[in-house]
C-alpha cells in the first residue's frame, strides 16, 4: 500500500506543477483540469493514508 501511496502523491504533485505552467503560459482551461486532477489524486492519498491509520488502531 505506501507504493500506491507514494504515488498518488507524487503524481498530484506533479499536476500541481502542470497546472501552474498551463495557467502562468495562459492556458486557463487546461490549468483548471490539472488542478482538478491534482485535487483528486491527493484526495486520494489522503483517504488512503487514514484508512490505513484506522486499521492499524
């Protein structure tokens, strides 16, 4: 489960910085798709990293 983790991370932080590139380089609509991405990959993380907190309790 952390490489599933680690991942979900990684790959929203990577889409944070997409999205900051598209927005800054003036591409709004693609920007928002990224940050939307980014949001959900790291809700993801973060569900994932309480479920795995409740089960070791």
């Amino acid at each position: 489960m952390l490489k599933s983790k680690m991942t979900d991370l990684v790959i929203g932080l990577i889409m944070v910085y997409f999205a900051y590139d598209r927005i800054s380089a003036g591409q709004t609509k693609m920007g928002i798709l990224f940050v939307v991405l980014a949001f959900l990959n790291l809700v993801a993380f973060y569900v994932k990293l309480r479920t795995e907190k409740q089960e070791q309790q």
